[in-house]
C-alpha cells in the first residue's frame, strides 16, 4: 500500500489510456498492507482461541426456534459443560467452507474478490481518474459549486461501489485542482478524503458493507435503502457546510489555512495536469460512462424488483465483471492486459478472504460448543428493561472498539452479526437499522483514527501532519457522531 507514495515511470502506465492524471501505484489499491493483515489476524485468531476456551467455564445451552431460525426468548435450557476439541479449533477457518454457512461465505469471498479485480482494471486502465478529471475540467472556475459536486461525485461512488481506498489515489490530483482554484491542501482533503470516506460510511448500496451484512441477515440489499438515503443527503449537507464554511475563511484571510506556505510552491505545476484533453481521454471517459451507467442501471432494478432482489450480489459480480472486462479491453485495446490487472487486484483481496474465514469460523466453534446460544442468553438479560435506544447505541460503541483493530468491514461483519442479529430480533430490532448502525460505527473513524493505514498515506502524499489533520477535522467528527446517534434513535423510534 506504501506503493501509493511512489510515482510509477512512463513505462509502467502504459494502460492508462493517455488520461494525463497522475500515474498509478503498482499493487492493487484494494489490496491490504502486510502489517495490517498480520494486526488483523492476530485479533481474530486470539478471538478464536477465546470463544473455543469458553466451552470449558460456561454450560452448554439452546434456545428453541421458529421455522425462520429466529430464536423464542424464554425457552433457553442449560445443559452440561464440555470443553471442545483444541483441533477443532484451529482447523475451523478451514472447515466453515464446509459449514451450513458456507454457500453464503464463499459466494461473498468470490464478490470481493470479483470487486476487487474489477475495480483494479478502473484504476490501471485509468477509468475511475478519467472519470473525475473530465468531470472536473467542466466544472473548472465555478467556484464554490465546483466543492459540492466533487464532494457528491466522491460520496456516490462509496456509497454506491464502495470505492475508498481507490478513491484516495486521486488524492494528488484534487489537490492540485484545488489549488488552481485558489483553494489550498485542506480543500484537497475535504473533497477527496474525506467525501471518500463519508460516502463508504453512509452505504446505500456499498458491497462491502451493506451487501455483505444483507446477505448474512437473508434480507435484499434495498430493504430499509430509503433511510440510509436520507442519511446520505444528511452528511452531504453537513460535509459540503464545512468546506464551504472554510473557504469562505481562507477566501478572506488566506494565511489561516495550516497549508498556506506550501501551498505557494505546489501551484507551480499546475499547468500539467489541466491541458488539452486527449481522443483517447474522451474514449476512456465515454466507455466508462457506459460502464458506471449499466451499474447504476442494475442497482435500481435489484432495489426495485422484488423477484431479483434475493439476488442481487450474484448479478452484480457478473454485471462487474462483465462490462469491467469489456471496458477494460475497449480502452486498453489488450486483453492480456486487462486479464492480469483483474488477476492482481483479485489476488489484493485474498488476505481479506483468510479474515472473512477466521471471524467466520468464531460462529462455527461457539455452535459446535453449544455455547452460542448460551453467550447470547447472558446478553438478552444484560440488556433486559434497558431499551432499544441503549441496545442501538452498546451495538455502536462495539463495533467502534473493534475498528481499532480489525479495519476490515467484511471481516467485522462475520465476527459480529452471528451474536448481534439473533439478539436484536429477540428484542425487536431490525435487521436494517443494525446494518445502518454497523455502517455508521465503521466507515466515519477511518479519517480520525491514527491506527487506519490509508489516512496516515493520503496525509503523507499530502504532506500534512496528523496533529494538522485532527486540529482541522475534530469538530466535524463530533457533529458526525451526533448526527449519527440521533439518526439511529429516530430509527428506533419509528420502528425502522
């Protein structure tokens, strides 16, 4: 991932379609650094050895269920205690491919992996930056409109793709076209960063997130979209108020911005980045048009027909990877090339499968221990007469804590949903409104929290320090997280 600060020579971006953006790194943006993966695992195996050690100090136990799987409340029997087998232990990553979870596991590892290798063929063919610079090259001197439609563009393709780290790439590039406009690094930031980041946090559709925990939960990836939209549009406002705000700041005194001395020498070269937009450019553009549309096209009619919803993660696997490999050999005119962006950037992926298949295996040992149920009784009466409202926000803070050390969304998703589902149904809590809370614990954090490897980088290639970056952004965080609570208890409130 230390891959992004690198700039690549010209022999090595030859697929880029002549965008005239700044080149690519080398791996896969989706992939995942070495150091991360090594973190992650680490967590998750010392959760699996925790839940395996509790079948020998607490009963086994079952809770009676309905023909849907739900669990009764108040039919829970105790039984024995039995330690489980230290072998089945470790071999579980491996056996819950085999598990009754495993149709589930594996159509969403090859999701991501499809995703990913799709979403690399963007990038190296120079489709996503294609996208963006003509996008911005129309909107060049507009002012301040010119923040609120990158911030949206930004926002729509996380929520929507769940694209963010292959968004920061672009990084460089806005910086600079903010700095042509008279803005400065922070500007940069704001509509790249951290509209990145917000629009992965406030998922519609984020594969990711909101199709990977649907999937779990056996429920479409449209149920309950309406809320998350307006969800959406909330923090678009509020992230759109805070740039401007700042600009109108740094448009009447320029030297309060905390870049305003380097800011000076980087507006030098400018002039390479904006010149003459090329025929292939336009090409790239106009085939990536296509592409996005025919996503945007799907997208609708998964959240609308009720008979293909059920489906929607296999049909938009094929979707992607179907038009991204036409795409892709549209624009670079080689399918070989294309075959082994696909291949590298489904490679990147391969380690967030291993964590999908450690946090899943947590479930497969607590079941095979027969204490799941009875992990699950302790926390009905932990939480009994202490309200939805609490029970929303304990969920929240739990998935908080746990991004400090799994950055993982899918993985995240597998370890949690298994005990957190069955009890907020006890308790009358929909799924949709734990899948928004799940979004919301999870995405925000990635722009605040120094333990995320894709800020400290997007801070680096912006040669801004973190003290800078968290004097700058504390305050919207804390509107963030007040915002977000106040959303999920009007979601309690209505029943959602």
């Amino acid at each position: 991932m230390m891959n992004l600060l690198n700039n690549s020579t010209k022999e090595e971006i030859i697929i880029q379609a002549e965008t005239n953006v700044a080149p690519q790194k080398k791996q896969a943006s989706s992939g995942i650094s070495l150091r991360a993966f090594i973190m992650v695992a680490c967590v998750l195996l010392a959760i699996l050895l925790l839940s395996g050690s509790l079948s020998y100090f607490i009963p086994q136990g079952a809770f009676l269920r309905d023909d849907a799987g739900n669990i009764i409340p108040e039919t829970y029997q105790a039984g024995s205690t039995e330690g489980i087998s230290f072998w089945k232990v470790l071999s579980a990553p491996v056996r819950v491919f085999a598990s009754e979870d495993a149709l589930s596991i594996i159509m969403i590892c090859i999701f991501l992996l499809v995703m990913s290798g799709v979403f690399n063929i963007l990038e190296k063919t120079g489709g996503t930056k294609t996208f963006v610079v003509s996008i911005m090259r129309r909107l060049r001197d507009r002012g301040g409109p010119v923040i609120c439609v990158t911030v949206f563009l930004f926002m729509l393709f996380g929520s929507l793709f769940g694209m963010f780290e292959e968004l920061v790439t672009l990084l460089p590039l806005i910086i600079l076209f903010m700095l042509s406009m008279k803005m400065d690094t922070m500007m940069g930031l704001g509509a790249c960063l951290l509209a990145a980041c917000f629009g992965f946090s406030t998922a519609i559709t984020n594969p990711f997130s909101v199709g990977t925990a649907a999937q779990f939960a056996g429920i479409p990836v449209s149920s309950g979209a309406w809320l998350r939209i307006v969800f959406f549009g909330i923090i678009y406002v509020a992230l759109c108020w805070f740039l401007l705000h700042y600009l109108e700041k740094i448009q009447k005194n320029p030297e309060v911005s905390p870049t305003y001395a380097a800011d000076q020498a980087r507006r030098e070269a400018l002039s390479e980045h904006f010149g003459e937009v090329s025929e292939n450019h336009q090409k790239t553009f106009r085939v990536y048009c296509v592409f996005f549309a025919i996503q945007g096209v799907l997208l609708v009619a998964v959240a609308c027909i009720r008979a293909i919803s059920g489906f929607a993660i296999p049909i938009l696997a094929a979707s992607f990877l179907i038009s991204g490999l036409i795409s892709g050999c549209i624009v670079s005119r080689s399918f070989g090339c294309v075959l082994v962006s696909f291949l590298k950037g489904a490679a990147a992926m391969l380690p967030a499968v291993v964590m999908i298949a450690m946090a899943s295996s947590v479930k497969l040992v607590m079941v095979e221990s027969n204490v799941l149920d009875t992990v699950m009784v302790f926390v009905l009466n932990l939480l009994e007469g202490r309200g939805k409202f609490v029970t929303i926000l304990l969920i929240y803070f739990l998935i908080l804590f746990l991004q400090l050390f799994i950055g993982s969304a899918s993985a995240k998703i597998f370890l949690v949903m298994p005990i957190v589902l069955p009890i907020t149904n006890a308790l009358g809590i929909s799924p949709q409104l734990v899948i928004l809370t799940y979004c919301m614990a999870d995405g925000f954090t990635d722009v605040i929290l120094p333990t995320n490897p894709v800020l400290l980088i997007g801070l680096s290639m912006a040669k801004v320090t973190y003290w800078k970056w968290l004097k700058w952004t504390w305050k919207l965080q804390l509107v963030l997280f007040v915002i977000s609570v106040l959303v999920l208890f009007f979601g309690v409130l209505i029943g959602y």
